[in-house]
C-alpha cells in the first residue's frame, strides 16, 4: 500500500515523453489560433470591402441625383 504523502519518482523518458507532448499541444493549439485569427480577419476584411463598395456606390448615385451627373456611357 502506498503512502499518502508519497512523491512519485519520474523517469527520465517519461520526462521526455511529457515534454515531447507539451510542446505537440503548443504547437497544434498554435497552428488553429493562426487559422482562426487568419478566418476573423478574411471575414473582416470581406465585410470592409463590400460596406466601402456599397458606400462608394451611393456616393455616385447621390452625385447622379445631385448635379446631373452621368457616367461616361451614359
């Protein structure tokens, strides 16, 4: 029966081991953070430029209305 209060003794490969899966979990954690803030700022940048297409937009069609103005196929 063990005691209690026994500290258990590591062996060197089972250090190795451990940390061999440390730095496996690190890396891979990494690896999907780098895909995710890639993922956010696609969407972003995505969303940025449809809103400053559609902005760009009204500002023709607002100079259209205002001072008769056409476009050169017009």
């Amino acid at each position: 029966m063990a005691v209690p209060n026994e500290k258990k003794k590591w062996t060197p490969e089972q250090i190795d081991q451990t940390v061999a899966l440390a730095k496996a979990n690190f890396q891979e954690g990494a690896e999907k953070l780098k895909r995710t803030v890639r993922a956010v700022y696609e969407r972003k940048k995505k969303l940025r430029l449809e809103m400053e297409e559609k902005r760009e937009e009204e500002r023709h069609e607002e100079n259209r209305r205002t001072h008769g103005l056409h476009d050169h196929f017009s």
